[in-house]
C-alpha cells in the first residue's frame, strides 16, 4: 500500500479530551477517529489491526468447534423480560420503534441465543453445540474515558456452549480457558496476561476473568507470586476457596442495582502485597497487587439462561432435560485499546507482529542526484511488488512532499513492526536498512535476501 | 463440514407469519432465524452465504479504489442536526443514553463520514478518496412483512467518494456503476438487473437504482425494451429527461414528510406496456413494466453532506473549496434475499455457486452388507479430506437416523449448486453420481476425477 494513497494523517498532539495512553496514540497515530465519547470510528488503518485481532479469535475458536453465526443487535423487550433482565440490567440502552415495541441494543447475547438454539436442540445427539459471533456490542455506560477499553460501541467475540451434563461443561469451560491464552499470546498479551478469580457465575461461586496487567486499566487483581493465579480485588478479602453454588452472572456485575457492592473490599485495606489470604490452588499467600484490564471472562451459566426460554433436550434415558451452558466473552475492539497501553514508548505504537497493520513499513531517503533517486524509487517499487505477490503486505512511504524527519517519526508514531529504509548508501551495498520497531539497532540485509527474511 | 456436527434443522412448514418466498425458504432450510418482525438471526448456514457475499461486494470495491473503514452505528443527535435530518428522516431509530445525550442508529453514514473525512482531506492531493465499510444498519420501518428484502437491521455496503471537481465525481459514478454489475453478475443476478432511472441526486435530478426482476419486490419499474435502461414508477410518467439539478437524496425518498408524493404516478395509468414516454437513453417508447426490488443505489450527492459539515479542501489555485461527494450503497443481505426470490424452485433454493454455503453437498446410501456400507463411508471420508485440503469445502450428510428421502429432499430445500451420491451401484463402477440442483439429469464421475471436476 502506498502511503500517498493510504489516508494517514498523523497529529503531533493528542485531543485534549483523551486522558488514556492507547486513545490518544490510537488518534494521533490515524488508526481511529473519536466521535463522541465512547464511540469510535475505525479508520482503514485501525481496521487493518481490529480485522487481524478478530481473524486470531475466530480462528482459535474454531480450533476447539466453535460454529460462527451472527446474532442481531435489536433485540425485543420480551426476550430481556423473560429473564428479568430488562429492568435489572442497567447498562442497557433501551427504545422504542415506531411499531411501537420496546427493544434493547445488545449488550450481551443469552436472551437471544437460549430461544434460538430450541430449533437446534433437539435430542443429546444434537450436544455439545459451540457458538459463537463476532458482534457489534451497546452499554449504555455512565462514563466512559479509557479509550477503546470501555466504550459505548464495540466488537465483542461471544461464544455460548450448549452440554447435557456439568461434567461436559467443566471439560469444555478448560478448553476455552487454554485457547484464550493462545489468543492473548497471539496479541503480545501472553504473559502480562493471568487467569483471574472474579465474581460471577452460576454454577461456581467465581468466574474466571483475564486481566492483562497495566496502569492504564480499571480494575486491580492481586497475583499469586508462586502459581501465577490472580484474584479480582472485588473478592480478595473474602473466602474465594469455598467454591459452592450461587447466584449472579457476568453482566450483573456491571449493574449498581444488584449486590455485588457489599462484596468489594474496603479500599483502605489495599497494600501492595497482601500475606493474608492463601491461594486456591496453590496454598501460598504471598500475592503482588497490579492495576490491569480485564480482556476476557469465561462463565459457567448451568441453567440461568436456559431455564427461562424452556431450552431441553431429550436425553438418551429418554427424559427431558434442561440444557447446560457456559458463555465466554473477548473483546477485540478492547484488546486493541489493552495492546496499546502495553506495547508503546514515548515515540509511538509497538504492535506485535500478528496484529500489526503491516509487516513492514518502507522508507526511502531521497539523494541529490536524480538518477541516483531513480533507482532508489525502481528498487523500492520492485522490492514492493515482489514482497506483496509474495503474501506480505507493506506500507510504502511514497509521500515526496515530506521530510525524512516526519517519516522516521510517522513510522515510530504507527509502530509498524519492521522499517525498511533505501538510501543511496544502502544501495551502494545492494542492501536496505532494517530496524526492528521494539529494537535500537538496525542492519544492512542484501535486497535479494529480503524475501527470505519476510518468509 | 459434517452435517451430523453442523446445525441445520430443517423444517417442513414455514412460519405462518412470513408471507416473502426467501423468508419462508430461508427458514425452513435453516439459514436464518426469526427473532421480530424485520429482526433476523444468520445461523452457521446463513452467515455463511452473507460472508461469500459480503466478500464479493468487498473485492469489487477494493478493486476501484475502496478503501475499508468501520464506522459505528450509535451516532450523536448534533451531527443529524447539523444537515436537519435528525428532524426529516423518518426511519431513524432514536434513543437516549444514561449521559442524557440523544442517539441516532446509524440507518446511513453521511452524517459521520463527512466530518470524519476534514481530518484526512486537507489539500488536492488527497482527493479523490473512496471509502467504503460493509456495516450493519438500523431502519426504524412501520412494517417489514419481506423477509429479508425490508428488515430493521441489516448488513449494508456503504461506499462515499470525495473529489476536487464534479467531473472526476461523474467519471467514479461510471465505475462504480461497472462495478455493482460485476457484483450482481457474480452474485446470479446479472441478467435480471437493471440499471434505473429514480428520484434523488443533488446534481443531477435523478439517481440510478440497480433493480432485481422478481415478483416480491416491493417497486415496479418500466424496462426500455431496446436499451434495457429501466424506469421507476415514481418517476415514469414524469419528464425524466430535463436532467437539472434539484435538491433531494437517497433517504428523503423513504420520508413521508417531503415532496416526494406530489410526483407519484396515478395508479390508474399503469399499464403492463407503456408506449407514452420515451427512453432518455434510445429514444425509444417500448416498455416493459415489472415487480423489481433496489439491490443498489448510487448517488451524486454534490456538496449536499459536505457544506453542512464545512468539509473543504485547498485547490491547486490555493483556493479552498468545498469536497463533492458521491455515495454509493448496496446490501448484502437484501441481495441474499433477492437471490432466493429469483433463485428457487418447489422443492427449495438453488444457490448460484459464487454464494452458495458449500460447493457440493455429499450423500451416501446405505447398503444392505455392512462390508459395502464400511467402503462407502471409508470412500467418503477420502473424498471429503482431499476436497477439503484442495480448498474445496463440502457439506457430507453423515447423518445416521435419518432416511436417504429425507437427505434428498433436505439436499434440495438447502440448494447447495451441486450433489454427490456414492452408492452400492456407483462404488461398482468406482465413480459417484454428481447431480446439478438447477439440472434434472445426473451423471456419474470417475471418483478420482472428481478433483479436477471441482478443481
């Protein structure tokens, strides 16, 4: 792609109103546009990376049987009536059609997917049944100043698991669990990345959650320094090893109205290391308190959701039974906004390599000499060409109006993994500059080994 | 994909409240789910159409220029203000938010994409530009009774394009015209589509609609029997050939609230042939009227989105000027509802094979001998593998308890372009009976050629 045609306008300063790292390197760097707050516009820049992210997620969750469909977001009142979820959920946007019916804006799927997989459903041949979208997703949210990490509009993977039995239910939830850490992995998340104890979930007392550890998130966890697990700070100063059914969901959480409240800690009890409680799984009781974002979260449903729509199977004793669910969210549109925060410096974005918008960004140096300049162009131009028909996508910086100071900094400000400069004195040595975005040195590579290296 | 392993219950009956011939084929075969009036769910089967769609429209932009963004759907009441239809757009969904704020559903883009585009059109050179998304939308419609002809959510391919002048914008229109018939060329619909003259446009007094013959289309259109230009009814008896500027666009001609009905036809005067007009292209006065459904529409839109919003650019002369702008859209999943309108027959749908959900649909019959059965299978599952790493993806029905009656006419309500049958008597002759949904006869195929045959 050649930047002269490619619509990047970078700002030197972040709008006023952003105050989260990855909104303001996100709008400078010309990946997103903010219209109003919460709500962004993915430019073709930024879509390059959310398209990347989402491709990472669909494909791990078609690794472990997940089937894609896609659920609307216009959903009716009597859906979110039947679980008595219109009224409690709080982050619900709400309104009404000139037919003068009341609908919701999804903001999460099971009172939508629950009635519909009753035409899927029939008998216990017809279980396990693994489903999922990638979905624009609504909250109605208060406030909303983190950037892409809490935002009125997003993409949301939803993936929603249908068993006969709890048995079926635990193995799968496990399965999810390890390809959510490919995922995270895949981001450059992989271990800043740690399974959190949270609230929520029917059939456990917790939930687990994936916080991703850095300052610019909303949450505070508190990891097990011997295994690794984390615990949301929502629960750390309660009895989290008495792992006994109870009531509440993921969604509730965010909701004011329910009683979560008289389960957060005091806030004054908060150290930066804790030696009180012990660890679940390990015994040990020395934990150190981070800041982090929650990128995921996987719950065990049982029968909430598909108690009320009425959604059974006939088993092979040849009894009705309920159905079993789970329900596993991932936001990409989040997880770009958590990649950010972690990979950056004062210059700009580091994207790692599996998310970045394209493998290489191109920069030549213009020469003096016109015929010298010349060849500089038709070296670029081939090397372009060659590496695209070769799968490799790049960015070019053909902009002649620009000097190579901006460029340079353009190139540290996108964060493009790779930069590849051609100058006069890299093509006396037939060879082009190669600087790793996240590294301070650059090499000479001979042109003609440079489609070995992007192999 | 197994079919055992894939959701797919098809149903003998269709709804009673679906009247539209793709809505009722659609469901019974199992590629979408009904969630509310005009409110759809794609399942596994469906999306799977929609994405090959979606797919095809997506080259065909990026192949004239497009470049892909994502803009969100929940739009601030101001930007509606700001060009007054927040007043005058009838089918806007409005909603409120819990900051107070005032919401449109994005039931179009030029409201966002306008005021978007001032911070990546600052001079000449950066026009043209041509930005597209494929989006879901919202439209706040009285009734929608035609399945998913007129829904209130759908996926939409919006394209807008900026220029210096309205020459450059004249040439574009033309290729985005060329374009949108390669799109319904390929999507099946080549020979039933006609270019139409329509209301709307800023510069020109009319715009061009992109009309599909079928009888559950909700316009009816006059075809010039000599040129094939076509002619909607709104505008038939009107003299479409003084092509003056005036002012209206595409979304006002869905208001009630404009002038738009003083230049209906009277219904009385419509005829199955007209010979009163004559054709703005030919001259000639044969035409032809028939039922047609808008599967696109393209727009010259001028400075209309543009002025409000200050959208300007510094010429060469150095002089700022306002953007002209074109806007172009098309919907996929209107156009997958067009194409079983048009594509279908008793038994069911007949997928054109660009957008069908598989390539061949596999049945085996079982045997008698269980020896025999155990090669059929064993032959099938061969047969799958090498398709399947050739990139050919296919939907073998191994379903065990259902009859090879049942699998046949499921076969033919889902429409896959082509079924393959291995039997006792086709495994005799080391071949596989290939039958083509839209033919009556079959053939049989050497089983080893059957990869060149879907090569």
């Amino acid at each position: 792609m050649r930047q002269s045609q490619f619509p990047i306008k970078t700002q030197k300063e972040a709008p006023k109103d952003e105050l989260s790292i990855n909104a303001k390197l996100l709008i400078r760097a010309g990946f997103i546009n903010k219209l109003a707050a919460g709500i962004y516009s993915f430019l073709p820049l930024g879509l390059r990376v959310l398209r990347q992210i989402e491709n990472i997620v669909r494909r791990e969750m078609v690794a472990i049987g997940g089937l894609e469909l896609l659920m609307p977001a216009l959903q009716p009142k009597d859906n979110w009536q039947q679980t008595g979820r219109w009224e409690s959920f709080d982050a619900l946007f709400r309104l009404q059609g000139v037919d003068k019916k009341d609908y919701a804006l999804g903001a999460t799927h099971e009172e939508i997917i629950s009635p519909l997989t009753k035409n899927l459903v029939l008998s216990y041949k017809d279980l396990p049944l693994y489903l999922f979208q990638i979905q624009t997703k609504f909250r109605n949210e208060p406030r909303a100043k983190s950037g892409l990490l809490r935002t009125r509009e997003f993409s949301m993977k939803d993936l929603y698991s249908f068993h006969a039995n709890q048995n079926d239910l635990d193995q799968y939830y496990k399965k999810v669990e390890s390809a959510y850490f490919k995922i995270f992995a895949k981001c450059g998340l992989g271990e800043k990345t740690f399974l959190t104890l949270a609230s929520g979930g029917s059939f456990s007392k917790y939930s687990h959650e994936f916080q991703t550890i850095t300052e610019g998130g909303e949450d505070t966890i508190y990891i097990c320094q011997k295994c690794k697990l984390a615990i949301n700070e929502e629960i750390f100063p309660l009895d989290y090893s008495n792992n006994k059914p109870q009531n509440s969901s993921q969604t509730e959480r965010n909701n004011s109205i329910n009683n979560q409240n008289n389960r957060l800690p005091n806030k004054t009890d908060i150290g930066t290391k804790r030696k009180n409680p012990t660890c679940p799984a390990c015994g040990s009781s020395d934990f150190k308190k981070a800041k982090a974002v929650e990128v995921g979260n996987i719950f065990k449903l049982g029968t909430k959701y598909s108690a009320p729509f009425d959604l059974k199977f006939r088993d092979a004793d040849g009894k009705e039974k309920i159905v079993i669910m789970g329900c596993y969210g991932l936001g990409p549109s989040r997880l770009m906004g958590a990649i950010v925060e972690v990979w950056h410096d004062e210059k700009g974005i580091i994207w790692p390599k599996e998310v970045a918008p394209f493998v290489a960004h191109l920069i030549t140096v213009n020469s003096q000499r016109s015929a010298i300049n010349n060849q500089i162009e038709k070296t670029a131009k081939t090397l372009e060409a060659k590496l695209e028909k070769q799968g490799v996508e790049i960015l070019y910086d053909d902009r002649q109006d620009v000097s190579l100071g901006v460029k340079f900094a353009d190139a540290d400000l996108i964060g493009i993994p790779t930069r590849i400069v051609i100058s006069e004195k890299t093509l006396e040595k037939g060879a082009a500059e190669i600087k790793k975005r996240n590294e301070k040195k650059a090499e000479l590579i001979a042109i003609n080994n440079l489609y070995k290296f992007f192999a």
